[in-house]
C-alpha cells in the first residue's frame, strides 16, 4: 500500500487544521485530524483535544489498512450477500 504524503498532492492528506473550522475545545486549540484517501476510499479521523496528530494520523492509516484487506478479502472470496 503506498505511503500516504503529508503534503497536498500526495496519495493522502494529513490535515491539522480542519476545513470545516471544526469546534474548538476548552483549551482554545483545534482537534487533530487526518483525511487520507487511496484510490476510492477516503478516510476522515478526528481526535480529540489530548490527542496529538501523529496518534489521528496512525489511526487513520491503521482504518485504511483494514479497509484495504477486507476489499482483498471480499475479492478473494465474496460473501454471502454478493459483495465482491
């Protein structure tokens, strides 16, 4: 699975500063986020004030990696609702 980039272009974004405005919490700070996209599957984690960006960005990766190996799976062997 390729790398995901940290800059704009890249195979995924990471995101400290949410496009929504997102809310800010009682320190005043915005919550990390990470948006990663592969190919038709995009991702979006947001964390919460005591979370810092390198812990959003590694759930994110980890939420794409399953993603990534239940499609393998369902590819392989389509479940009983004809997903695959």
């Amino acid at each position: 699975m390729p790398e995901a980039d940290s800059e704009t272009g890249g195979d995924g974004d990471t995101n400290s500063d949410p496009a929504g405005g997102g809310s800010n919490g009682p320190s005043g700070q915005t919550p990390p986020e990470v948006e990663l996209g592969l190919y038709q599957i995009n991702v979006r984690v947001q964390g919460t004030d005591d979370d810092d960006l390198d812990a959003v960005e590694e759930t994110a990766r980890g939420l794409v990696e399953h993603l990534v190996e239940q499609a393998k799976q369902l590819e392989d062997e389509p479940d009983g609702r004809g997903l695959g």
